[in-house]
C-alpha cells in the first residue's frame, strides 16, 4: 500500500465531499417566487368563467318543448290538444286506469294523508311500506324486499351499497341509464361486455380467472358482480338467464337482475325473468324492478335472500337519506299486486 | 350523584361490572379538576351581521364528557371483539342472516370488520331507529309496538299500538301532513282525475298538465324565472349537478352537506374541494387559491366554480350565511347552488327560504333547489332559477328524461299547500305559528341547560347528547313519557357528537312543547345531560 501523499489527501477529500453531497440538502433552483397579493388580485380579475348554462337561445335550437298531456294518461290520451290511443306510455297491466288501485290510493290519503315527511329511520317507516315489503318477498318468492322511493334511485343505489373500489362489475354494454349511474357512483372496475353476448362475458370471465391465479391475496377479496336486464330498456331483447345463472356458478360472480321492464310482464305470473326461464328466484342474488310500469304506482323495489338484501337499509343511500315513499302509493302498489294475483 | 352520574352514561351497556365504575370516577375527577378547558371556541359569530342578525350558537363539548364518550365507544368496542371471538367460536348464538349454502365458496359479501359496528354497536339500539308508525305523521302518531330481544338483535311485533306520541321528529315543518281539509281533499280529487301512476318519464308520455301547472306556481311564489320538479329530493341533487359540472370544473362543497349532493358531486366528474361548515375565511381561501392556480397539474384556469350549501343544515340546525356567500361569489365570479330542502316554507316572514330570511332576492343565487317533501307535506324537488337553466335542464337533466314523472296526487297536495302558504292568512298563520315555537321550544332547552346546536330560527334544534349508549336511553324514556324523538349518532354525526333532533311543527300546540320541555329536563336529569355551561 505505498501511494503518495498527496494521493491519500485527494483521496480524503473525495470521501469527505460524498459525505457532503450525502447529507447536505440538495441544491435547489427556485423557480417560483410566490405570488404577490396585488398580481393575485389581478389573476381573480383576469378570470371569465364559463357561462353556468349555454344561452337560451341555443338550448332552444337543439330541442323540442315538452308535450303536455291533459287528463288521464291510460290507453287513450290527449297530448297537446290531439286525442291518440297510447303506445308510448309503459302501462303494460292498464293499471293507471284501474279503478281498484284509485280507490285504495284514496282511502289511504284518508288515512295518512300524502307526505311521509320523513326518511324511514325517523317516522317515515309506515305500516303500509313494511306490508308492501312483505308482499313484493311473497310474490316474487324472496326471503325480504325492501323499497326505494324512486325508481330511478333504486339500482343506482343498490349497486355502490354492495360493489366498492377495487370489486369488479360485469356490465352489460347495453344497460339502462340507471345502472351506468349505479356502477359510476361505485367507483368500481367496470368491465363491458357486448351486449347479451354471452361468450364475450365468458371470455372476459376466463380471462379474470387467470389473472386471479397469478395473485390469490388480491382476489379472495375482490367481490365480483354481474349487472344485467331483465328486458334492455335500450334494445328490448331479453337477457340469457340460464347461461348467466352457469356462469355464475362457475366463475364464482354474483348475479344482479335489473327487472324494471320484465317485472309484471314476462312467466306466468308475471314475476320476471326467472319466471320465463323457469329458474329459481335464489339463484339471482339482487332482484331490482321499479313499481313506476307495470304497478302503475312510483318506487322500486329490491329482493333476494335477507343476508343480502338487509344491508341496503344501512348502506343504500337513496334509502337511507332519501324520505320514505308516500304511503298512498305503497298502498297502490300493494292491490296492483293483489289485482296480479288474482286476475 | 357522581355514581348517578356514571351510571347513566354507561347505563346501558351490559356486563359493565362496579370495577369499572371507580377507575371512571378517578379518570373523572382527574378531569373534572385539572382539564375543564372548552376544545373549541365557544361561538361562531360570522364577519359581518348581515340585513339580519345571527344567532349561531356551538357550544364547546366539555373534555370530561368528550373523555367519557370514548371510553364509552373503547367498552363497546372492547366487549364487540368479545362476542365477535364467542360468536366465531359457537359459545354465542348468531341471528344474523348468513350467505347461501351453495355460495359458500364466493368471495365474501361484506368485509366482516365494515359490519362491527352495526353488529355490536347499532345492534344494542336498534330500537330507536325505523320505529314504524300506522297514522299520519302529523303533531301525534301511533306507533307500532315492537319487542326487542334482551340483545337487540330480534324482535316482534307485538300487535299492539301505542296511541298519540307526540312528535317531535317528522320534518312536518308547516303541518300540512294532514288526512283531512282542503290538501287531502283536492289530492283525492286528483286520483279520480288521473289516477295514481304516470308510467312515463316527462320527456316523454309524462307531462301533465298539473305538472306544468305546479311548475309556474312554484316559479311565482319563488319569484324566478322558471322551475322544474322532479319526482324525488334525493334524485333531484344526485341527477342534476352533473348537468351542470363536468371536468374541468371545480365544485367548493359544504364539509356538512348532505348525501345527495355529495353524490351529485361525485357523478359530475368534476373535482371537488370541501371548505369548513359555514366558514367565510376558509371559503374565501379556497375560492382564491382556486382562481390563482387554477387546475392541479396542467394549471389551466377553471372552466367555472359551483359553490354549495344548504340553506337550513338538517344535523346542526345552521343557516348558511347567504350574505357572505353571494359576497365571495362576486368577488370571485363563482355559481350558486342553494339546497332549500329545510328551509323553504319553513323560514322567513312568508316562508319563501333562506332568502327572504335575509333579504335577499333570489335570482341573486344561480340555482335555487329545493324538496317538497318537508313543509309542503308531499315529495319531489325542484330546481329554479333562470329561464337559460331551468331549460337547459329540462332537456338535460337525467331525471327529466330517464325518470317517471311525479305522482299526479302527489303533484296535487303541493299545489294546494303552496296556494295555501301562499296567499292565504291560514298560512300566515302557519309560518308565525312555526316561529313562535321554535323560538320558545329553542329557548326552553337553552334554559334547561342542555347544549343546543345551530340558529335561534331554525326548525331543526339539535341538542348534545355526546354518549352512543345514552342515544337508546334518551329515545326510549321520552317514548315511555308518550314522546317520538329522532336520536342520530355515528355515521350520520362525528363520532364523538350523538344527539337528538328535535324538528319543530306549526302543528304542535305550545301545551304539547311545554309537556315535551318538561320531559327532557326529567330525563336530562336522569342521564346527566345538562352539559351546558352557559344556563
């Protein structure tokens, strides 16, 4: 180890300028000055937002104004002055016409008056409601039911109570405005699959499985769901249940129905999709339907087993924060469903 | 007393031994004695008194009793994990609802730990919540008995009825929920007319005269331009804001705002920042920053600034300071988005909301919303404002076009009640009727020495209750005394400030609040809940 001296007091000062560089803060260039207050006051002046809304003007060019219906809107109607037979409204059973369900709606303003004034934790549970959720589990031959107050709220807020960041949603890419409004507010993985195209979501299935084998952690938490139609509000065509039910079973994926349209309509007694396929209602996890077509009244409603269905009453926001459905139309509701099953 | 006292506050969780009780009282006294100072500043008092003077009133949560509460939780928790072990164990028998057999195998349904504390917190009170009623929710209800197991887990109905309960926690606000006079009436008449079920969205087959007819009355009586309703409160938030946000925009949200707008928010895809409840000086600051930097990472300015609030906080009994607001949103050339659904009907000389209340014109504000479902007896909400808007949303809105329209009897009960707030001097009558109570119930609940929350003139009054367990307590003796109050706690609270909310009625007789008075300071006395400092 023979070096010259002056070899060991560069190599010194090599070793003390790393340590330097180690541990002295970096040297840094600053390039923002802070803004001053007076140039911040002008930034805000410089500012011109967007209009709120385009102007008037321009909205009215892209559209036509409402027509107005006056009177009853059954099978015969009066839009804007014209009288028509209806075969646009979604009326399938006639029961807005119906005179049993008026008169029921009417002895229970009666009763109860119209509001519910109240979210159904705090006194807008109703003794009615609890009859109507019973009757909705008895028809469609479910453990437990539970109603929303709005249809539109119903699946879009039955979704995101179950399907959380990280879960993944099937979705068909055909589905019901509502449903997309459920998946976005769950802010889950969504996969499309093309519509009723059952070996596209078989693929995709496959093609998660493989993925889940690579990482086992990731995947015994990751909840998986299939969100369907009963009848596509945009196609009219009617989901492959069988071959959803399968698929179910065999890749492990829970199966949502979304029966708006079906529910009333499609199997012998009218309780759906399962029905027209001969299916066991337990094999659907989620059944959603609206009571705003075929019941002629306004609400939604979920069923399936309690384990399932119970934890909307905590979790589901249009439940939860939304007021109770006022009981005149619960009591619509409940005799459309009498009417059902008896006639 | 100081037994008494701790007794009460942990009354009602069960298998707390009299060990305990002695380490309490000395973690008590420790703080009775040393650390009785306030968490936080005593009254908010906004920057300028406006056209009208605020009362806005938080009291500071004593320490001892912020202690005591979580100690409160750290039992319940404790004695959660206990079951939960015994439970998994078989030594405890489960009554929850378990997953399919041949489901087995699927990924579970529920983390178990998001369920711990419905299983083995809300479980021990479930009986004061969803409490079913079988007449009209007016100033007395019938309330349908149930019988809860001794674990409050399981109960059943017990076929009997509890007759004319006072109450005090429906949003009746101008008691128009009523089964008879000219509102049933004419919503009667209604059904014969159209029956009960649209079965059409109002884009389409859905628009009826009467919702045309609703939608100018309402327009008049808000004095702007154009409204439009829609079917549902709820929806009305969560459908809308994404008509009039998107990316690129930035909405300043109330951190107090209710679920429906934060989910309209989170829909919109816009980014969103929370400012203080009802602070000008933290608004302002974020306001500013926004203007200044404009969007994060690219730092393109804002496409435009929706600010939101609510006029009347239906937790805290607040009003927004509007004054402040419109000021900042000048300054800053930022919108309006007013959410009414407490406050229309309910406030100001002829009920016209939050902006009557302070003399404000409400075209000042960019969008006025607003529910149906409180003063006016009914349900549904609106949106008003200007003519570009409400038409802009009329062909926009999802609710609108994806949506079944509103309920014709439905449509009907609001049309009357608003004729009768109105222009009639029996709504008149209502509004003072409305005022005088809340002030007086307001009042006597200061003097009582609870701690009340929120504005002199609010109809929510929101007193401290702080202890989950003294939630269930509060609840089912006022129940025992003919009184139906709501009790809130966690999730719907900070978790350290359970209370009760008393939501006042022009129905109410002033008899009916006196007697009420009377049981809260019997029952504040039993469970130790005269916190306030002030009295």
């Amino acid at each position: 180890f023979q070096a010259p001296l002056y070899h060991y007091i560069v190599e010194g000062l090599l070793v003390v300028w790393i340590i330097r560089l180690l541990f002295f803060k970096s040297y840094k260039i600053h390039d923002k000055v802070p803004l001053t207050t007076k140039e911040k006051d002008e930034l805000i002046e410089d500012w011109e937002p967007e209009p709120l809304v385009p102007p008037l003007e321009e909205t009215r060019a892209v559209s036509k104004p409402y027509r107005v219906v006056s009177g009853q809107p059954g099978k015969e109607i009066v839009v804007d002055g014209y009288k028509c037979k209806n075969f646009a409204s979604l009326n399938f059973l006639g029961f807005v016409e119906n005179e049993r369900i008026s008169k029921a709606a009417t002895e229970c303003v009666s009763k109860y008056g119209v509001g519910s004034c109240g979210p159904r934790g705090f006194y807008g549970s109703f003794d009615v409601h609890l009859e109507l959720e019973k009757r909705i589990a008895k028809f469609t031959g479910t453990e437990c039911a539970i109603i929303y107050s709005y249809g539109f709220a119903t699946i879009a807020s039955a979704i995101p109570s179950y399907s959380k960041r990280g879960d993944i949603l099937y979705v068909d890419e055909a589905c019901c405005f509502a449903i997309q409004k459920g998946v976005q507010a769950s802010r889950s993985n969504v996969v499309y699959f093309k519509h009723n195209d059952m070996e596209d979501l078989e693929s995709k299935l496959r093609h998660q499985e493989m993925l889940d084998k690579k990482d086992v952690k990731k995947s015994s938490v990751t909840r998986k769901f299939m969100v369907v139609e009963g009848i596509y509000m945009n196609t009219g065509e009617i989901c492959d249940l069988p071959r959803l039910v399968d698929l179910k079973y065999k890749y492990k994926v829970r199966l949502f129905v979304e029966e708006s349209l079906s529910f009333g309509v499609l199997g012998q007694h009218g309780r759906g999709v399962t029905e027209h396929y001969n299916i066991p209602v337990e094999k659907v996890d989620m059944m959603c339907g609206s009571m705003e077509y075929s019941l002629a009244s306004t609400g939604g409603f979920c069923c399936g087993r309690e384990y399932v269905i119970d934890h909307q009453r905590l979790t589901g926001l249009g439940y939860v924060f939304s007021a109770s459905l006022p009981p005149l139309l619960a009591c619509a509701a409940i005799e459309a469903i009498d009417i059902m099953e008896e006639e | 007393a100081r037994l008494n006292r701790i007794h009460s506050i942990f009354g009602t969780v069960d298998g707390l031994s009299g060990r305990f009780v002695s380490v309490f009282n000395y973690f008590k006294s420790l703080f009775y004695s040393k650390f009785m100072k306030p968490l936080r500043n005593g009254n908010v008092i906004h920057d300028e008194p406006p056209r009208k003077r605020f009362q806005e009133d938080f009291e500071s949560t004593p320490l001892y009793i912020a202690v005591v509460t979580y100690i409160n939780y750290g039992i319940m928790i404790v004695f959660g994990f206990l079951r939960d072990f015994l439970r998994r164990h078989g030594f405890e028998k489960t009554h929850a609802s378990t997953e399919a057999n041949d489901m087995k195998d699927f990924v579970p349904l529920y983390a178990s730990f998001e369920s711990f504390y419905t299983r083995n917190i809300y479980n021990r009170i479930q009986d004061v919540f969803n409490r079913p009623i079988c007449s009209v929710p007016g100033p007395v209800i019938d309330i349908v008995e149930r019988q809860f197991s001794k674990s409050g887990w399981m109960f059943k109905y017990t076929g009997k009825v509890l007759k004319n309960v006072v109450n005090l926690g429906s949003y009746n606000y101008l008691g128009f929920a009523e089964n008879d006079g000219p509102c049933a009436e004419a919503s009667i008449e209604s059904i014969e007319k159209y029956g009960v079920g649209v079965c059409s969205s109002r884009k389409e087959m859905g628009n009826l005269d009467i919702h045309v007819k609703l939608e100018q009355k309402m327009a008049e009586y808000l004095d702007v331009e154009a409204c439009l309703t829609f079917g549902m409160g709820f929806a009305t938030n969560s459908m809308n804001i994404p008509c009039l946000v998107s990316k690129g925009c930035l909405i300043i949200s109330d951190g107090l705002n209710h679920a429906s707008l934060v989910l309209g928010c989170r829909l919109s895809g816009a980014q969103i920042r929370v400012f203080k409840h009802n602070d000008m000086k933290d608004l302002e600051s974020k306001l500013r920053d926004a203007v200044v930097y404009g969007q994060p990472r690219t730092h393109r300015p804002w496409k435009k600034i929706l600010i939101i609030v609510e006029g009347v906080y239906s937790m805290e009994g607040s009003i927004v300071n509007l004054p402040g607001i419109l000021e900042l949103k000048k300054k800053y050339k930022a919108y309006v988005f007013l959410d009414e659904a407490h406050s229309i009907g309910a406030l100001g000389s002829r009920g016209r909301g939050v902006t009557e209340y302070f003399g404000i014109h409400p075209r000042e504000v960019d969008i006025m919303m607003g529910t149906f479902t409180k003063s006016f007896g009914a349900a549904g909400g609106y949106i008003a404002g200007s003519r570009a808007l409400v038409e802009h949303l009329r062909y926009h809105s999802h609710s609108a076009c994806y949506a079944t329209s509103m309920s014709p009897p439905v449509c009907e009960q609001i049309i009357t009640s608003l004729h009768i707030i109105s222009s009639t001097d029996e709504g008149k009558r209502r509004i003072k009727q409305l005022a005088d109570n809340c002030r007086m119930f307001r009042q006597g609940l200061k003097k009582l020495g609870n701690i009340v929350y929120g504005n002199d003139d609010s109809p929510v009054v929101p007193a401290m209750i702080y202890a989950p367990t003294k939630l269930g307590a509060f609840s089912r003796e006022m129940l025992k005394r003919g009184f139906g109050v709501v009790v809130v706690g966690f999730p719907a609270t900070p978790i350290a400030e359970s209370r009760v909310r008393f939501c006042i009625s022009a129905a109410l007789t002033e008899q009916q609040l006196q007697d009420a008075l009377d049981a809260i300071s019997d029952i504040s006395d039993l469970l130790q809940m005269k916190y306030s400092k002030k009295k």
